[in-house]
C-alpha cells in the first residue's frame, strides 16, 4: 500500500523511524494505529476536499475515521436534528438548503457554541469552550500542528482506550498466554482486559451498526427490530459503560438516546424483553448516574441541560406504553405489547398463553419506577400478578411454565428453572430484597420453592456425584429430565444471595437469623456453581453449551443421597468425571450468556473464595481466545462452542454487553462497586437501589392458606 500521509511522509518510512526507538512488539501494535491514523487524515483531507474549506476541521477531534465521529455526522447528517431543551422539545432546521447545504451546517455546527450535539466535549477529549468561540482564522492556522500532535499521541497511545479499535485480524492478545496463580494476579489489571473487550464491541457496534438493534460482527451489518430501531443495544449495554467509567461513549450512547430514540412506533415488542432490557437499562443509567457520580461523569439530572433527567423521562413514557400490557382479564400481562397503541396482544402460540417467568419478572423495574414516579398504578399492576400466581396453589412452590392471561391459571405442567421458568424464582427473593426485606412474603414464596427445588428437581450425577437441578416435563408425578439449560446457572449466584441478603459469608453468621438452613443453602450453592463451571470445562473451547445432559441413576438419587464430586476437573480427555456431562449436537452453540459469570460474581463477593475469580479469567480467556472477530468486528455468539476453530453465529447478543461484560468486570473489581447489600440487579443486570416502601406502597395482598405442600387450603 503506497499511502502517504499529508506531511510527506510514506508510512513505511514512518514505521522505520518508530521502529529505532521502540520495540518489535510495540511496533506492530503501534502499526495498526499508524493504519488508522494515516486512513483518519486520509479521510480529513478528503473533507477538506470536498468543501474546499481548508478550516472545516475542528481542531479537538482525534480521528475522523472514528465510530464516535461517524456517528455525529449521522446525527448532523439529518435534515431537522430534533434537541431536548428542559421539559420540552426544539427543532433545529439546517439554515442553508441542499446536500451542500447541508454539510455546511454541519460544519457550522462544528463552530457553534449554541449546538447541543458535541459529543466530543466530555473527556479525555475537553477542550475549554473559549477555544470554541475563537474567530475561524485561529483555528485554520492552527490545524496542522493539532494533526500533527494528534498523530504523534496516537502512536505514543495518549488516547487510551479511545475509540478507535484497530481493524485488522481477529485480535490475538499476549496476557492470553500468561499463567499467573490466583496470589500473584493482578485483578485491577485483568479487569482493564475485561474494559478492553468492551470496547471492542461497543466500537465494532457503534463503527458498523450504531443505532441498529442487532448487530451482525462478522457480516458487519446491524438489522432493525423496529422501523426506527429500539435502542436495543444502546441501553441495554449503556450503565455497563457509565460503570466502566467510559465517558465518550456514554455521551455518544446518551445522545442517540436524545435525539433518535422514540418509543411511539406502530410496533409489537416483548413485555419481558422490552421491561428487562430498555427499562431495565434506563432506570439503571438513572440510578446509576445521580447515585454514583464518581461512576457516572455525565449526571443524569442536570438542570437546565438538553435532556434533563433523560433516562427518567424516557423510562416512563416507555413504561407508560409497556403497562398497556397488564390490562388484562386477570391483571397477568400478555406476551407483547404494541408501543404506539398502548396495547397488549397475547402470545401467538402456546394458546395465547404468556411465559410464566416473562410474566413475573417486571416487578422489580415497575416498582422502582413507581418509587420513582410516584405512580402507584405501576406498583399494584406489577404486583397483582403475583397474587394471581400464587392463589393457582402450585405444589410445593414450582410454577408450570406457561400462564394465560385471560383467566390467569396455568397452561401444561412442565416445570423447570430453565427458560420460561427461571427468573420467576430470581425475583421472587430479589423483590425481598428491593424493599429492604419489606415484604416477607417474597422470602416465604423462594423458601418454598427452592424446598420444592431440593425435593423434586436436585439430584446426582454417576459416575462423579455433580449436584443437577433438573427438570419435570410433565409434572411433579412425573419423571426427572437430567437436562440443565444454561440457564439454570443463574442458581448458584441467587440461592447464596438469599443465603445472606448480599452480605459476606462471614459476616451473615454472625446474624442472629443465620441457621443449618443458610449453611446447607451455601452448600446447594457451592455444589450447583462447581457443575456450572463443569459444563465449561467439558468443551473444547472452554465455553458452556445451552444446553447439557448429565448421566444419573434410574430412579434418580434424591437430595438426601452422599455425594462426593471431585474438587478439581482432571483436565485429561478421558478423565473419568467427563462422563457425567453430555450435549447434544443440536445444543453445542454458546450465546455469550451470563448466567454462569453472573453466579460466580455472587458466590466470589459472597465467599470470599478466589476460586471463583480464577473460574472466571479462565473463562474470561476462552471468550476472548474463541469469540473473537476478525477485522474489528467485536465478539461474536458460536454456533458450535465444541469445535475448534469455532464456527461463529454471526451475532453479538445484547446481554453481552449488559450482563456477560458487566460481571466479568464486577467479579475482578473490588467489593464495593455495586455493594450487594445496598442494590438489587434485575435479571439483565442493570443495577436499582434497595429502598423502604414508605407510606405509598405496601405489599397489597395475602397468601391464602397452604398445607405443608404449598397446596391452598379450601
Ligand atoms: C437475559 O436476557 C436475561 O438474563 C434473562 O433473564 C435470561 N436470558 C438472557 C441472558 O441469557
């Protein structure tokens, strides 16, 4: 490639002249960035060019070939670019007509104090707003030394982890290779490996998709689940990177939240999905912002700026529309919701029927919105449906998986933790704990159904004695299916947080509430989060299946049966405990969930244990080692997680970024980020307080009387 760049100098030249004073390795890094950099003053010139304005470069933009700038120019590429201001909302039209028009706005715009879109204002890349207001000869003169100094701090890294991810081959990392023990590791240091792998995603996202729902990472396309897309990726992954403390691209993802986003489309969206993800996300940035500044450089609240409490007020108009949902017979919410209508629609299959755990894992989010708001309608509709659950009397607190919403009674009988079912139980112990251990009757509902758990749903792997939390097709009376979605592997991190509300091990003994219970209920945890880990181990990548099979005995042990798993996993092909575990072909695929990093997170923050750390940079490492695109594309979910090389899916799911990224980070961050005795995270990880009820709410419904079985007493 014969490039020159514009100070004459050829890039093999350049690279030479590196090469005298630093070192091969960083020579070849430092290649990709000379690449990038030439390629952004490529790009500049060609701006240059085409308005035939030697000024039109603002002197505090690092790169014009970054995702950060590309998608200012989408935003200032609009003809009528719609801004916030307090409560109300402006337009500002381009003042000069045409497709040069245009572009002179936008340059314009680039010089203009009064413009609401500098997304390039905030660090690392402030520039005193005096520079902003000088005469543009200033700024003309002083172009070519600001390249000039930018090009220089771009090979000596002076950006950090801007956004400017190298594009080349799928990145290959040398820490890969390191083999620290758990006393000698650095964990501030592989928590930045964790930020890194963020960044690369956020930016393959924002370079090839921004504003798409979906992205595709290797194809490098982004697809739209509604006409104008949902934000589904933006919010979903938004209050990871305000933890992350990744202030550009917060600003970047706040300002397409301002300008772009709009909830009022013709569309029939997931009640469940939109609830966790887009609400969820929101309140999340809201808290997150206002509660943690050191954590959020952009303050939420900030009275009198365009897009005052955002994140608020796009959560309620959501929730507004997303509540249409409840309106139902029973007060159980239908599958969808059409956004623009304000209307529920029932499922398409399964009778119209809702999934039981989609139905009963929206309460932490409409209740916090109602302590938000004050709107007590958000609190009693969330709520009633969990009064309509528990009068169906289930035996032994185990919901069959399909609910309708019409008369609120269940459809089928099959049971299982896994999906449709799980986070029905998640939140039935993290509604306990939102409200300050408020509301016992949520610790009343998990107690039992984690006994039904113990009693119908635990037993043993042959030949090694892996603890399973299995399933029941058909029924209580019916058989065991030795199957665990990886979804199930929320269980570990959930029964030791119940265990201890989210204090230490140590200091949960201590409590006068502490009982054999807690400690058997740590053991249950400790047991399910080592077969979790098992089904990592057993695959060649080292990344789990969605689903696995286990060997166990005919009729399956019961819960009180010995068992005695090994402490470790013999990593020999042959190793005797490999025979418990089996996945189907049809099940090799690994979506970059979180379940497994989620409970490791708990059970490390909760026992102190570093074993769970050191599970987790193992399993850290195969993500980056068998995930990972080529070309800049980020990170991608596997079609078939048992080969190697992996044949990718072609599909980066947002709950990598929301939750699979975020407890990495978590779990190699020091304990009091996020103190679990102080938050709630909903089931897509983001992030709400605990608080007191106070005189608003109150928990507005009884359980009727039960037998030892949890059935209802006539
Ligand atoms: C997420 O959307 C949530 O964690 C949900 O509860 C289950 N499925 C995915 C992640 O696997």
């Amino acid at each position: 490639m014969n490039v020159r760049d514009p100070f004459g100098l050829h890039r093999k030249s350049a690279l030479s002249i590196l090469r005298t004073t630093a070192s091969q390795a960083a020579v070849d890094l430092t290649e990709r960035a000379v690449e990038a950099s030439i390629h952004a003053i490529e790009k500049s010139k060609q701006a240059v060019d085409e308005l035939d304005m030697s000024f039109s470069v603002p002197k505090n933009v690092p790169s014009f070939g970054n995702p950060q700038r590309l998608a200012e120019d989408r935003v200032w590429g609009n003809t009528a670019v719609t801004s916030r201001g307090g409560k109300g909302a402006s337009t500002n039209t381009n003042k000069n007509a045409g497709i040069l028009g245009g572009v002179q706005d936008r340059v314009n715009n680039l010089f203009d104090d009064r413009n609401t879109l500098p997304m390039y204002k905030d660090k690392p890349y402030a520039y005193p707003a005096s520079h902003r207001a000088r005469p543009i000869w200033r700024r003309k003169r002083l172009l070519i030394p600001v390249l000039l100094l930018i090009f220089v701090l771009y090979y000596l890294g002076a950006f950090g982890s801007n956004h400017d991810t190298p594009v080349s081959s799928a990145p290959v990392w040398a820490w890969l290779t390191g083999s620290e023990s758990a006393s000698t590791a650095d964990w501030s240091e592989r928590r930045e490996r964790v930020v890194e792998a963020f960044t690369l995603s956020w930016d393959a996202y924002e370079r090839y998709a921004m504003g798409y729902d979906e992205f595709h990472p290797v194809s490098k396309k982004g697809h739209q689940m509604a006409p104008q897309g949902m934000g589904w990726i933006i919010v979903d992954a938004l209050d990871t990177m305000i933890l992350m403390n990744l202030t550009s691209r917060v600003a970047t993802a706040r300002q397409w939240i301002s300008t772009s986003l709009s909830y009022d489309q013709d569309q029939d969206v997931s009640t469940f999905e939109t609830t966790i993800r887009m609400l969820g996300g929101l309140l999340s940035a809201h808290y997150l912002s206002n509660e943690f500044p050191e954590l959020a450089p952009l303050a939420d609240d900030d009275p009198g700026a365009p897009g005052e409490d955002l994140y608020l007020e796009k959560a309620k108009d959501l929730a507004d529309r997303l509540v249409a949902a409840f309106d139902s017979p029973s007060g159980v919410p239908y599958a969808s919701v059409n956004l623009a209508k304000y209307e529920g629609l029932p499922a398409h299959d399964e009778g119209g029927a809702s999934s039981t755990a989609e139905t009963t894992t929206l309460q932490l989010e409409f209740k916090y919105i109602a302590k938000l708001t004050g709107e007590k309608y958000f609190w009693d509709k969330a709520e009633k449906v969990m009064e309509v659950v528990d009068n169906n009397g289930v035996q032994d607190g185990l919901v069959p998986i399909f609910i309708y919403a019409t008369d609120g009674t269940f459809r089928g009988q099959n049971i299982r933790l896994g999906s449709r079912g799980d986070s029905y139980y998640e939140y039935l112990i993290k509604q306990y704990l939102q409200t300050n251990k408020q509301e016992p009757v949520y610790l009343e509902m998990w107690d039992e159904s984690l006994r039904g758990v113990r009693k119908h749903l635990v037993t043993y792997t042959e030949p090694s004695g892996f603890t399973i939390i299995g399933e029941r097709p058909d029924g209580l009376k019916n058989a065991l299916s030795p199957k665990m979605d990886h979804l199930v592997c929320f269980m570990p991190g959930t029964i030791a947080l119940a265990a201890t509300g989210g204090l230490t091990e140590a200091e949960a003994k201590k409590q006068p509430t502490w009982t054999k219970k807690n400690e058997a209920d740590m053991q249950l945890a400790r047991e399910l989060m080592q077969t979790c880990w098992g089904m990592y181990k057993w695959m060649a990548t080292g990344l789990a299946a969605e689903i696995t099979y286990f060997n166990i005995a005919d009729p399956p042990l019961p819960e009180s049966a010995p068992h005695n798993p090994p402490a470790k996993f013999d990593e020999d092909p042959e190793a005797e405990w490999r025979k418990d575990y089996n996945v189907h072909g049809m099940d090799t695929h690994n979506l970059q969930r979180p379940e497994t990093v989620e409970s490791l997170f708990y059970m490390w923050r909760i026992t102190g244990d570093v074993k769970y750390r050191e599970w987790g940079w193992e399993m850290f490492k195969s993500f980056m080692n068998h995930t990972a695109v080529p070309d800049g594309g980020g990170f991608s979910s596997l079609s078939n997680a048992n080969k190697i090389p992996a044949p990718m899916r072609d599909n980066m799911e947002s709950f990598w970024l929301a939750e699979t990224l975020k407890y990495f980070y978590l779990l190699f961050s020091p304990n009091d980020v996020l103190p679990l005795d102080k938050v709630v995270i909903n089931t897509e990880a983001h992030a709400f307080p605990r608080f007191d009820m106070g005189q608003l709410f109150s928990t507005g419904w009884k359980r009727k009387p039960r037998d030892s079985e949890g059935n209802i007493i006539a």
